[in-house]
C-alpha cells in the first residue's frame, strides 16, 4: 500500500521508493513493484540516461485503486493504538 501510496504522488525512482519505505528491503520492494507491474497497476518505463534509469509509475488501472487505498489508510491511522494494543496482547500470552 505504501508502494502506491507514494506512486499516486507522482512517478518515481527505485531509491526514492526505498527511501519514502525505509521498511521495506530492496529484495521486498523488487518484488511488490513486479507484482503491480505485471497485474497491470504500475507501469515500468526505462529513462535514457547516464546512468539508465527505471521510473515507476501509476498506470489508469492502478489510479482507480486510490480511492479504497486512501480509505484503507485512514483507517489504519484512526485505529493504528487499537491494532498495537491488539499485537501487545496477542504477544504476551
């Protein structure tokens, strides 16, 4: 969701994408992108430039998942204490 998040900005670099992501390994973030890239969401375009460079960005297809994402990610922040308290729970038994 982060991957899109940051692609509804506008497109974007490998690196930028690692760097908005700290989370998320390079390994992680190489297969989120070829997943989205190959089900029709993100487009992938090579930039003639020294050194080449790979620009992702959100296809039409995937600017129709903004609105259930941007949903989906209030909800998180609205309930983000009562999904910690939740995990703080679980992990204690």
């Amino acid at each position: 969701m982060q991957v899109l998040e940051e692609l509804c900005e506008g497109p974007a670099r490998f690196n930028h994408l690692r760097r908005a992501i700290p989370a998320v390994t390079a390994k992680s973030l190489t297969a989120t992108l070829r997943k989205l890239e190959r089900n029709g969401i993100v487009g992938r375009e090579v930039v003639a430039t020294r050194p080449v460079a790979v620009e992702y960005r959100i296809t039409p297809l995937g600017k129709t998942l903004r609105e259930p994402v941007d949903a989906l990610l209030l909800w998180t922040r609205t309930h983000l204490a009562e999904v910690d308290a939740a995990r703080d729970r679980f992990d204690a038994l």
